[in-house]
C-alpha cells in the first residue's frame, strides 16, 4: 500500500477541529499528526492528545532542529509539524491528516508537491461568525483577529485540490475520510 499526506486548512471556528476529533474517534485507521503549540491548552484539551503545548523557548529549539517539517505564526501563538512522525506514518503506508493555517500549508506544498490539500469551508460568513463568537474560548480581541485571518484564508480557497462545504460534522468526517483514502491505493 502506498499512502500520500493529506493537509487539511480553513478558517478559524470552520469546525476543523471538531471534524478532526470526529475522525480520531470514529476512523482510527487515518493516523492525525499532534501539532506543536505556544497557545495555552482550551478546557478539554490534552497535552499530546490535540496539540503539544511548549513554551516559545521550546518551540525556538524544535525550530533550530529543524524538527518541523512547517510552522507559521498565528493570531500571536506559534504552532508546528513535528516532521519525523509524519515521515514515519507515510513510510509505513498509513492514511494521515494534518490540520494546519494556509502559510503552514503553503510550505508543505513546497515540500511535498503531491500531498492531497483540502480546505474546509463554512457554510456562509455569518455562520462562521456564529461559530466562533459561540465557541467562546477567546477574548474578542482575539475573535477579531481571526476573523481579519479568516478573510484573507477564505480567498485563498481555490489554491486547494478540493474544498468541502462544513454542514453536518459527521458527513464532513465521513467525505474527508473518503478523500484521505482515496490518495491511499493498496
Ligand atoms: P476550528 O478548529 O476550525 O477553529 P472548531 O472545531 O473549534 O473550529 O469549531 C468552532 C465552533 O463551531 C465550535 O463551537 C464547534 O462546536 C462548532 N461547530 C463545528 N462544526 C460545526 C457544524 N458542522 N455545525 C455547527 N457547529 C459546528
Ligand atoms: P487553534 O488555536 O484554533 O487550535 O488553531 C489555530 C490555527 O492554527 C488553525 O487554523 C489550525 O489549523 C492551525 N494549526 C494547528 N496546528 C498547526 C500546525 O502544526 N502548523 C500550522 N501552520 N498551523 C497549525
């Protein structure tokens, strides 16, 4: 079997995170790489579980390593790629997910030209708006400052391969799961 990296990205509060939890949790044969991070962990969020939470001098170490196959800096934190559990996962053949920003994208497009990319998008404005004033986990500076991320992230939509419409979790898990195998042939 032979498996290419799939790169899920879309704008803050589209769902890629509740996606990406409804696939760890019904689809354990898609392998979903654990991002380095400088943001402080959410209520429920588990250290090497969702992220890795590190502090900047920790982060600075992975990036003078070059431990990171891409890292980008966003709405003031820092978050990363570990590269060798990716390079792993694709050398033994299993399906894997990253979800990453668009500039985090953008250098694994460099990096790996025939990675699958798919960007997720919310079913209109006003609805991701709704999403993530009603996560309710920043401070409105903070919403404010996505928001402005997720302007510039929903223009860049059609440097993807493919774009799915984020309506209903579990299809949109179950139409990503099918896209993640579809690059995956025995
Ligand atoms: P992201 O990881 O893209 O920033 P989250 O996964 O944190 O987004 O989702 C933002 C908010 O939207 C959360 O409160 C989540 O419960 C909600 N949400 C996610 N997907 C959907 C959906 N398909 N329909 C309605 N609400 C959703
Ligand atoms: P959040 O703080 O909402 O979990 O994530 C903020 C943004 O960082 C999201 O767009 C998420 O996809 C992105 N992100 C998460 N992990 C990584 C990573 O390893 N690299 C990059 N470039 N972005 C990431």
């Amino acid at each position: 079997m032979t498996a290419r990296l799939t790169v899920l990205s879309g704008p803050s509060g589209v769902g890629k995170g509740t996606v990406v939890s409804a696939i760890r949790r019904a689809y354990p044969q898609i392998w979903v790489s654990v991002s380095a991070t400088t943001r402080s962990p959410r209520p429920g969020e588990r250290d090497g579980v969702e992220y890795s939470f590190v502090d900047r001098e920790r982060f600075e170490e992975l990036i003078r390593q070059s431990a990171l196959l891409e890292y980008a800096e966003f709405a003031g934190n820092l978050y990363g790629t570990p590269r060798e559990p990716v390079l792993r996962r694709l050398e033994q053949a299993e399906p894997t997910l990253l979800e990453i920003e668009l500039q985090g994208a953008r250098q694994v497009r460099e990096a790996m030209p025939d990675a699958q990319f798919v960007f997720l998008a919310p079913p209109s404005w006003a609805e991701l708006e709704r999403r993530l004033i009603g996560r309710g986990t920043e401070s409105s500076e903070v919403i404010d400052a996505r928001l402005a991320r997720a302007k510039i992230e929903l223009d860049a939509g059609d440097e993807f391969d493919k774009i799915v419409v984020n309506d209903d979790v579990s299809e949109t898990a179950a139409q990503l799961v099918s896209l993640i195998e579809s690059v995956c042939s025995k």
